[in-house]
C-alpha cells in the first residue's frame, strides 16, 4: 500500500486521522487540493472554523467529548474510585 510520493508512516497518519474524524467523532478532515494532493488556508481556515462555530453540529460534538475526557481524566475522580474500591477490598 503507497504511492511514489507517500511514506509508511505517512499513509499511517492519514489512517489514524480518518479514524479520528470519521469513526470517534473527534475532529474534522481537512480537504485537500485536487491539483496538488496539499491543503489550502482556505481548508484548513474551514475545518477550524467547523471545529469552532456553535451553530455546527460536529463542532459542539467534538467540544464536548473534549469536555468529558478532561473531566474523566481529572487525578481526582480516578484517585476517588481507587481509593472506593479499596475501602471495600478491606
């Protein structure tokens, strides 16, 4: 799988990134120009801007799962639920 201009480790970042946006929902995919395979500052200006409006569906989703994996990543709730399970191991 490649192509004369494309690296293994290229086509692995344009894999995970496909998954981010398409599969977890947690970003957007950047178009690229059709002449030259490269992203334009108009692309990339459009896909921030998704990521940033309100009125966009994708960017209240992706904002909020960034919300709830800050909060379920706090060292407090999991010191909490550690510490929990271990009163009830004693």
């Amino acid at each position: 799988m490649g192509c004369g201009n494309c690296s293994a480790g290229t086509i692995r970042v344009v894999f995970i990134s496909r998954m981010i946006s398409s599969s977890l929902k947690a970003g957007v995919e950047v178009e690229k120009s059709e002449e030259d395979g490269l992203f334009t500052k108009e692309s990339v200006y459009k896909a921030v801007k998704t990521l940033m409006d309100d009125a966009t569906e994708i960017g209240r989703e992706v904002r909020e799962k960034f919300k709830t994996k800050k909060l379920l990543l706090t060292k407090d709730l999991e010191n909490g639920y550690i510490h929990s399970f271990c009163q009830k191991l004693q």
